[in-house]
C-alpha cells in the first residue's frame, strides 16, 4: 500500500468544519447576488405578444404564398392558352429539373453520411 505520510490526517470535526466553512460561503454568495423572479403576469405578456407576432408572420407568409401562387397559375393558363407547344416544354423542363434536383439532393446526403 503507498504512505500517505504527505497527505494530512483526517478527522470528522475536520469534515464537518469544511461543511460548515462551505454552507457559510455558499449562504454570503447567495446573499450577495440575489436577483428578482419576475410576476407570472409579465410571462404572459410576453406569451400574449409572442403569439401576436407569429400570427402577423404567418398571415404576412400566406399572403405571400397566395400572391406567388396566383402569379404562377396565370403564367402557366397564359402558357397553356396562347402557346401550347411552350407549355409543354415548360412541363417536360420541371420534371427533368425535379429529378435531376432529387438526385443531387440523395447523392449530397449520402456523401455526407460516409
């Protein structure tokens, strides 16, 4: 077994002074950086204002989407209308771009994985 000449001795009023010495710290630290917990009702403010805010978004998001969507639908019927034969090749051209797009996209996340 090693000597433990070095080490101090140990005793339990040694244990129990460093405890005490410990709790006294820890007691002056808590003491000295107290801080306030806010009122629920400042949480729900905050939660009323949040759900405020992902509302506008989400409205402000569909609208965008509506617009977009309504541009796309009128260039394609005009498409379809005036030249059928551009219309056809604007739908042969998005699905090679679909499948070239799918493929790079499998091929990055398996590369990625290795």
């Amino acid at each position: 077994m090693k000597d433990q000449s070095g080490y101090p001795k140990r005793s339990a009023k040694n244990d129990q002074d460093v405890v005490d010495q410990l709790n006294k710290s820890l007691e002056n630290f808590d003491e000295a950086i107290s801080f306030e917990v806010p009122h629920p009702s400042h949480f729900e403010e905050k939660i009323k204002i949040l759900r405020a805010e992902t509302k506008n978004r989400r409205l402000r998001e569909l609208l965008i989407f509506t617009i977009t969507a309504a541009v796309i639908l009128s260039f394609l019927f005009l498409a379809l209308y005036l030249q059928p034969v551009m219309f056809i090749m604007l739908q042969v051209l998005t699905v090679v771009f679909i499948c070239c797009y799918t493929v790079h996209v499998k091929r990055k996340v398996k590369v990625s994985h290795e």
